[in-house]
C-alpha cells in the first residue's frame, strides 16, 4: 500500500531535518565549536531548533501515516502535513531571534495543536467515530 501523504511528509521531514543540520554545522564554523555547544548561545539554539524538530517530528509522521493506513487520510492530512512542515522551518529561523524571533511562536503553536489535532483524531477513528 502506498501512503502519499506519508511519503510526501517523510521527504519533507529528511530535507528539513537536513537543512537545520546544515545550520548548526554552520554555527560551529563560525564559533569554532567542535564537539558540544555555547553554553546557551546561538550554536546552542540552534543545536535546540534540530532536536527539537526530531523530538517532535516523530509522533507526527507515526500519527499521519496510521491516519492514511486507516484510510482517513484524505486532501486534509495532506494539508496538515504541510502546515506542520512550515511552522518547523519558521521555528527554526525563529531560534535565530532578531526579526524572525516570532517564527519560534508560531512553530511551537503548530506544532502543539498539529499533534493534538492527529492524536484526536487517531483517536476517533479507533472509537469508530470518524
């Protein structure tokens, strides 16, 4: 069985992921930081915005991809998936601070209500509600 949000979702996941990696390779350059961190810096920040997006990404590609095996998986999961995805890219941009600093407000506001909503939801369909 093919899972096309699943999938979609997972790419996207593995190319944000990717590019936050980038980031803080980036920072460590710049602050000439190998192994560790700044003690609360932007390396440090940084360092958070990935882990912080693997912490979370995980329970929301389990929960879309048992949503669409349930065959609930319809245009809006889709639409969530992405939803997710951007408010992860603003969060990261938004642990920067400066300007972007609100990007980190909303990516955690998206983030919380996306795995309310999939949990909710996952919920309903095993009680037969959805």
């Amino acid at each position: 069985m093919v899972l096309p949000v699943t999938l979609t979702a997972a790419a996207a996941a593995a190319i944000i992921n990717l590019w936050l990696s980038i980031r803080v390779g980036q920072m460590r350059i710049k602050h000439k930081v190998s192994i560790g961190d700044d003690a609360g810096g932007p390396l440090t920040a940084r360092m958070r915005a990935q882990l912080n997006f693997v912490e979370n990404t995980a329970f929301v590609l389990v929960l879309i991809a048992a949503i669409e095996l349930s065959g609930h998986g319809d245009r809006w999961l889709a639409w969530v998936a992405a939803i997710y995805m951007l408010g992860r890219v603003a969060h990261g941009f938004g642990m920067d601070g400066g300007t972007l600093g609100k990007g980190r407000s909303a990516g955690v506001i998206i983030t919380m209500v996306t795995q309310l909503g999939l949990a909710l939801v996952a919920v309903l369909i095993t009680l037969g509600l959805m």
